[in-house]
C-alpha cells in the first residue's frame, strides 16, 4: 500500500511518463506552472529512468522524443510535430 498523498498524486502515478524521452518546450517566462510541470517531470525521470529535455531542439531532435509536452503558443517552435496527423494536441479553453 502505498502512502496517503491528499495534495498530490504518488510517484508511481508518474512512472508512465517518466520512463521515457520527454520533451518539456517552455521558456523562463511561462510561469510557475510551467515550472512546475519542468520540476515534475525531472523528478519523474530520474526517478522511473527516463530523460528530459527543456532546451530548444531541432525539428529531428524533437520527434525523436516520446512524448512533447508545450504551452499551445508554444507548440509551433517544436517543429515538425505541427501539422502532424499522428500528434496529440490536448488544451483547456478555460484555463
């Protein structure tokens, strides 16, 4: 059993996406979500294996990630990804 988290999800909740190659495009400037989102998905991959990325990469670099995470402003930056039929493009309109 694992302990009781009333804040937050355990860490194997994060075991999915943190065993593989992550792609986090956000800038200094996105905000403490965003940071947020880079602190978890650190955590997640030195914890379950996997790897992150948060720098600019190429359009090559990017696919060769499993998983791409943006700010929808963001998302044209990633390259190729845009446009893709095979993308994942997941956004709230209400914040």
């Amino acid at each position: 059993m694992t302990a009781v988290h009333p804040m937050w999800l355990p860490d194997e909740a994060f075991r999915a996406l943190g065993s593989r190659r992550v792609l986090v495009a956000v800038g200094s400037g996105d905000g403490p979500v965003a940071q947020t989102v880079v602190d978890e998905v650190a955590a997640a991959t030195e914890r379950f294996g996997g790897r992150l990325t948060t720098v600019p990469v190429s359009d090559e670099e990017a696919v060769a990630h499993d998983v791409v995470l943006a700010i929808v402003g963001r998302a044209a930056q990633v390259g190729s990804l845009v446009g893709d039929p095979h993308a994942v493009t997941g956004c709230r309109r209400s914040g």
